[in-house]
C-alpha cells in the first residue's frame, strides 16, 4: 500500500472516531439534561402549594428543557462544521502540495530529457568531426548545427535561472525604450535561423514601432513562445509571427497549427510547472517554465497576454505593449 493511501486509511479512521464519540457525547449531554428536568419537576410536584402554580413551574422547566437541548444541539452543530471546514482545508493543503510535488517531479524528469537532448546531439557532432575526414563545407555545417544546439542549450539554463530569479524577486527589470520591429527580427534570426530558412517559420514586423521594454525579459517572451509553437506542432510546422500597431498599443502574435489549448488549460498554462498530461507519457519536450515566465515579464512590463484557438486548429499567443 502507498504511503499516501496509508496516511488517507489513518485520517479516515479517526476522524470517523472523532465524529461518533462526539455525537455520544452530544447525545448524552441531552440524556443528562432531560433527567435532570426530570428530578426537578419530582421536586417542583411536592413543594407546589396549587395546581396553578404546579403548570406554571412545569412549563418553564419544559422551555429551559427544550432551550438546553437547543443549545447543546447548536454549539455541536457550529463545532461540527468548525471541525468539517478544517478537515476540508488541511485535504486541500495536502492536494496542493500533492500536486505541486508531482509537477516539480515533472520538471525534473523534463529538464533531464531537455539537458540530454541538445548534449547528445552537439557531442554525436563532435565526434562525427573527430573520427571522419570531411569536407569543409560539411565541417562548416556540423560546427553550425553543434553552436546552434549549444545555443539552445544555453537559453535553456538561462530560461530556468532566470524563473529561479523571478521566483526570488531578484530580476532587475531595465527598460529602455527600443524599436521591438529590429528587436524581434535579431532575435528570431539568432535563435531560429535553421526553422525561417525551411520556411517552418514566417514573420512580418514592422519597425519604427517603440516601446519600453527590457530586452532580456522581452527576449525571453518571444523565445519561449516560439519555442512553444515549435514544441506543439506537426512535422509541417507552420508558424507565423506578426507585430503590428493597434491605436495606442504594439501587437505582438505568434501563431501556429498545433494541437492546440483546451478552455480548461487555458489559464493552468500559465502556471509554475504546468504541464497538461504526464511528463512520463508526454510525448512533447518542456519544462513547464516557458509560459509562467511569459506571463511574468508581461504582468511587469504591464502588457496584456491572450490565447485563442487559432482555427481550424492550433493556439494564437497575443501580447499588447505600450507605445513609447
């Protein structure tokens, strides 16, 4: 048996003990009450000087009866639902951290699978230019794709640190009003180069569009999203990024054809860890940092963030920023 059905037998047991022994003593508490009028209205029989005042003595007794048992009744009652509202929150205490405990294994588990990917492809790289004569156009490539990965890899560490720094309130946040049309293109060029040149990935920008923004969280917004679409999509991925102006705001889309968000994950995405599934199960690579950083850097960068389904299938990312 697990632990955790061990420990929900153990709860189970004794909060039923709990709940009989004090209906007993509820029940008893009454008892007691009733015999005691009992003996009173014996008394009340043999000192009474007329019937009139016999009735009159015995129908108070019965009403301080019938307010006893009122009060004993009550007071359980309210201590009842007391208990009851206790037991309901320390469950949902320990759902919590439940919960939390199987999305922080989830992330373990996801970082190894992230970590070894890009290592064992930079490392097969290597060695290929270590064990074989190439030409130097081929030497040129594996270099390329072995810095690519290793670029990867980085932003990887980076995407965690940086989560690790939000969580702790220790990111300084330094903007600088700057033209998010140049930003978006370097930045898509230096980490997306091999998915824009088999046209997996489209963009139109438009630039002099200025905003005050910090160009590492910003850096990170877009990446993670990109790195999202790119993670949720078929084998023919088609990803569009757009930014434009709209009035007094710069929308920045990203957009792709995946498997797309269901309404009740919606929300949940955003969260710490999230992830929709098991990560043991999961067939798509993540860590589960990537949107709850997104969210962040956008909350403080006071940007609004949606996500619609992009029909007939797939999720559309939007961000509004300020104009500078």
């Amino acid at each position: 048996m697990k632990p955790k059905s061990r420990t929900i037998i153990i709860f189970t047991i004794l909060f039923g003990y709990i709940l009989l022994q004090f209906m007993w003593w509820e029940i008893l508490l009454v008892r007691q009450n009733g015999q005691i009028i009992s003996e009173k209205e014996k008394l009340v029989a043999l000192t009474a000087t007329n019937d009139e005042q016999l009735q009159t003595e015995i129908a108070q007794l019965h009403h301080y009866k019938t307010m006893q048992t009122v009060m004993i009744v009550g007071e359980g009652t309210v201590f009842l639902l007391l208990m009851l509202f206790g037991v309901y929150k320390i469950k949902q205490a320990q759902d919590k951290e439940t919960a939390l405990n199987n999305q922080q294994k989830n992330f373990f588990l996801s970082i190894t699978h992230e970590l070894k990917t890009p290592i064992a492809a930079t490392k097969l790289q290597l060695q290929t230019l270590q064990k074989q004569k190439l030409d130097e156009s081929t030497q040129q490539e594996l270099i390329a794709n072995a810095l690519l990965e290793t670029e990867r890899l980085n932003a990887l560490i980076d995407n965690v640190l940086l989560a690790n720094r939000l969580d702790a309130g220790e990111f300084v946040f330094k903007k600088e009003k700057q033209d998010l049309g140049k930003l978006v293109s370097e930045i898509l060029h230096r980490y997306y180069k091999n998915e824009i040149g088999r046209n997996e990935l489209k963009f139109v920008v438009k630039e002099n569009l200025f905003a005050q923004v910090d160009v590492q969280g910003f850096t990170s917004i877009l990446t993670n999203l990109v790195d999202n679409a790119i993670k949720y999509s078929p084998a023919e991925k088609n990803i569009s990024i757009e930014l434009e102006k709209q009035k007094d705001t710069i929308l920045l889309s990203v957009k792709d054809s995946g498997v797309g968000i269901s309404n009740e994950n919606k929300q949940k995405i955003f969260q710490r860890f999230f992830r929709a599934g098991n990560e043991e199960t999961r067939a798509t690579k993540g860590t589960g940092l990537g949107l709850y950083i997104v969210k962040y850097i956008a909350y403080h960068h006071n940007a609004k963030i949606k996500v619609k389904d992009n029909l007939p299938k797939g999720s559309i990312f939007e961000i509004q920023f300020d104009v500078a």
